[in-house]
C-alpha cells in the first residue's frame, strides 16, 4: 500500500483499532494487552498532532474527511441512516431524528440543522479524538462533518455543503452542524 492509498483509508482505521478489544499475544515473552493499546492510542496521538501541525488546511479536510466518509461505510447504522432517506430530503431528516437533534429553517426549509443535543455532557463521541485535548481549530470535527456529508450523498446521490458551527472538540457545549440544500 503506498502512502497515498494509507492517508486516503484514513485515521479512522486507527480509531476503530483503538475502541476494539486488542488481540490476545501470541507469546508469553511480548508486549501486553494494556502495552499495545496504549502503543496504538500514542500513535494515533501523533499521527493526529503531525496532521494538526504539518499540512496545509486543505490538506487537513481531504485527510480527515477520508476518515469521515470511512467511518459511514464501517458502521451499518449509518448507511441505515441513508437507506430510510433514500430520496427524499424530509425522510432523511426524520431517519437522522432517531440519533440526533434535527430540525429545518429558511424559507423552504433549505437550511437543516444537526446537533448532538443542546448540551453534549458526554463530551467527544469518537473514541479516537478522546485520547488528546480539543483545540479551537480541532482537525477532528472535519471527519464527523465528512461523515454527516456522506449520510447525505448516499441518501440524495449528490453532494451538500455542510458547515461546522460548534463541536465539543473546539471547546463548544455540543456539536452542531448546517447542512445548506440551497
């Protein structure tokens, strides 16, 4: 695999290592369970802080919507997402309700909002963000964009823009995204 395909399957591979049970060792003489999650968590740290500080902002985004859009094909409920508002923009809506705050405004409902509740008390719900601090430009929140992004392009068959308002990752109560369907 050269480098570009690595960047491209994205982090969330590495998320999704870390928020599964490591695999028993093979020999008594190697490292422990404990030592090999800990290794995982410190190396996703570092690829997370080399991406926050090395890449220019445009190459942040393609990065880590990669792993956005990985993250909607990993996890079956979020393609359900998609299934039940195959079509019909007022039928996603309904089928986000079942996993978030979502409501319409504008003058024909062109804006749509997705937030993780008014008040997130639980804090970041992505296991692999939970190992570093939050910062006001947190790289992070452009994944779960990229994933809300592709619940609507699978559901719609084409691309919306969505904006990030507020994450818990950037130090706001909640996460909340704009979808603009005009």
């Amino acid at each position: 695999m050269d480098r570009k395909e690595f960047l491209k399957l994205g982090c969330c591979a590495f998320a999704f290592m870390t928020s599964q049970a490591v695999a028993p060792v093979a020999h008594a003489e190697g490292p422990t369970n404990d030592q090999r999650l800990t290794f995982i968590q410190n190396w996703v740290t570092d690829l997370m802080d080399t991406l926050d500080h090395e890449p220019d902002e445009q190459t942040k985004i393609r990065i880590m919507s990669g792993c956005g859009r990985g993250c909607f094909h990993r996890f079956a409920w979020k393609g359900e997402i998609a299934e039940k508002g195959k079509g019909s923009v007022d039928k996603l809506v309904e089928a986000l309700k079942q996993n978030f705050e979502v409501w319409r405004e504008g003058e024909h409902g062109q804006l749509v909002h997705i937030r993780y509740g008014e008040k997130n008390a639980y804090g970041c719900y992505c296991p692999a963000a939970n190992y570093r601090q939050g910062n006001k430009h947190d790289i992070h929140c452009y994944c779960t964009r990229a994933m809300h992004a592709a619940i609507w392009e699978a559901a719609l068959g084409h691309t919306v823009p969505i904006d990030i308002l507020q994450t818990v990752r950037r130090g706001d109560p909640t996460c909340h995204f704009l979808v603009r369907l005009a």
